[in-house]
C-alpha cells in the first residue's frame, strides 16, 4: 500500500504500509521474559513510509483481539489488525489506516491545539476520546467514527482552571459492568495536582459519578490506564530526568477503592528502564487470551522524533498466587 505524506496532502489521511522488526527481548542483552508481575512474549518496533504514523496515544483491543483503534496526539484515528507467527508471537501489522479526527464543528485541525487526543476507550456503540489543552471527554458513533463528529461530550467534574494546558486527561478507561462503578468512564490527569500534590481524576458517569485523587510519587506520572475483568485497575506511568532517566511502571489500583472523595494508591507491578526495550510509553490495554491469561499490551508515543520508537509490546500478567510461591 502506498503511504501518503504529511502536511496539507497527510490531512485527509489514507493507508498505511506499517514495516515491523521484531523485539524478541525485552531486557537488552539478557533472555530473561520475568518483570515483576508480567511476562515479556514479545515486540515490534513500527514504521511506515506513511509520515503521519506515530505520536499514538492510546490503544483500544476489538473483542476479536486483533483489530485495534488507536489516537494519535496530532488529532488522527489510527486502525489496524495485528498478525502473529505460528507461535502467537506478535508478527506486524496489516490492514492500518489514518485518518484525521473531525471536531464538533464537522471540520479536522490536525496538529496538537483542539484535537490533542490522549485517551481512548470503547463502549457499546461509541468511542470515547479524552484531549487536553481543550480539555473534554468527546463521544463518538461506532461504527462511524472515522467519518463523523462527536455525537456527544461527558460530563467534567474537574474545574477547568484546575487543569494544566499540556498536562491534563491523560488517562481514559471503562469500569467493568458488573464493578460497583457500573461501567462508568474514568479519566486521570497527567499532571494537573489536587491541594496534596495528588493527580487528579474523576467518575465521569455511572451511580458513583464524581472526584478523586491518585496518589502522586516518584516523579512518574499517568499515561494511561485499563480495567481488568477484576474491575482492578492498572496505571500506566512514566517519568524522565536528567538524573533519573527514562523509566516506566504500572501500579495496580484495586476497584473497590476507586469512588468519590478517595485518594487510591496501589502495589506497583512492573517497572522498566533504558536497560530495557521502552521508549515514551502512552498507551496500555488488555484482553483474555484464549488460555484465559490475561494479556497487556503497551505502545509508545514517538513524538514524530528520529530519536524515539515507535514501539508494541506484549506480557502475560502472571496470577498473585504465582507471585507468592516465588
């Protein structure tokens, strides 16, 4: 497939010919697969002739486990299909598209102003997307949502003034139905602090609709997050220094904790760094595999740099009860 270039042509979007190199392992230099609670299964490093690819900011699993959607903070929707080798290793990506996200106006402003697109979720028949420096929880149809406006807005119970312009809802899940959030939408702030120095982070809809915190430590602060069937929820975070470096972790929050005027906290069960195979890491999501583990996924923002990746990663998250015999 013929990829199409940036600028006034790359607005309107169009296929994307994705080339993958595989990561075989996730700690340079060392065969090992086991960090913390996960289990490294594989990689791919990701380019395209297509000059738009990259900057993704989010990632969302179809129930087929294959095809995706995914936002790229440029203010486009990017959807593929994931392939696999005859060991359920992740092989590439066929079938991708880009294309530009239309406001609520009917008109595109491709760039990182309006459609600065951070978080993603699916819901029935709609997706939701999560922006910063306009800060809003936008819905739209689906089917439909690579050709169409947003149909609707959530409601924010965060004050505006409270939000900082680059740093705000960075994170956007849905609650499992049968949780006591009921399938309420969840979005954490990047790094826009309550009084305490917490990120802040509300219910957006749901019987416990309403504000709360995230504890906020470490310099890391939230990319995003997803629910396990559990209703348990995991973080992901990320932080960089001069000193410190590059570093990634997930924090698993339990979802009881998760309600109105709470301040949640939660064991960290993974944590990377440039000894491994990580970049910019902004995106996380789930499923269960046909075994019945449950599988993360993780994707990196690569910020149209020559000096970042683009990169997909897959672990196995290993049962508690594995953690205790070890």
């Amino acid at each position: 497939m013929t990829g199409c270039s940036a600028g006034s042509d790359g607005e309107e979007g169009g296929p994307a010919n994705v080339r993958a190199i595989e990561i075989s392992n996730f700690k340079q230099g060392s065969s090992e697969t086991r960090f913390g609670s996960l289990e490294f299964i594989g990689g791919l490093e990701l380019s395209s002739d297509n000059a738009l690819l990259g900057a993704i900011s989010a990632i969302r699993f179809r129930p087929d486990q294959r095809q995706f959607i995914s936002v790229l903070d440029t203010g486009h929707w990017l959807t593929g299909t994931i392939e696999r080798d005859d060991k359920g290793r992740l092989k590439g990506i066929t079938d991708a598209r880009i294309t530009p996200m239309i406001d609520r106006s009917g008109g595109i402003d491709p760039g990182r102003g309006a459609m600065d697109a951070e978080g993603l979720a699916l819901r029935g028949n709609h997706v939701l997307v999560s922006y910063e420096q306009y800060h809003r929880v936008d819905v739209y149809p689906d089917p439909g949502f690579e050709i169409s406006p947003p149909d609707g807005t959530l409601p924010l119970p965060l004050p505006q003034f409270e939000l900082r312009s680059n740093r705000s809802l960075e994170a956007l899940m849905i609650a499992p139905a049968a949780s006591p959030l009921a399938g309420g939408a969840v979005t954490v702030a990047e790094d826009s602090l309550d009084d305490q120095g917490n990120m802040l982070a509300a219910i957006l809809d749901g019987p416990l609709h309403g504000r709360f915190s995230v504890r906020h430590y470490g310099g890391f602060n939230v990319s995003d997050g997803v629910f396990l069937p559990d209703g348990d929820l995991l973080l992901l975070e990320r932080r960089f220094g001069l000193a410190q470096g590059l570093g990634v972790r997930i924090r698993r929050i339990a979802g009881p904790d998760i309600k109105p005027g709470a301040v949640v906290d939660g064991r960290v069960i993974f944590k990377a760094d440039t000894r491994d195979q990580i970049d910019n890491m902004e995106g996380i999501d789930v499923f269960r595999a046909a075994d019945g583990s449950i599988h993360v996924i993780l994707i990196s923002d690569d910020n149209h740099s020559i000096l970042q990746r683009s990169l997909m990663l897959e672990f196995r998250l290993l049962d508690d009860k594995l953690l205790s015999q070890n």
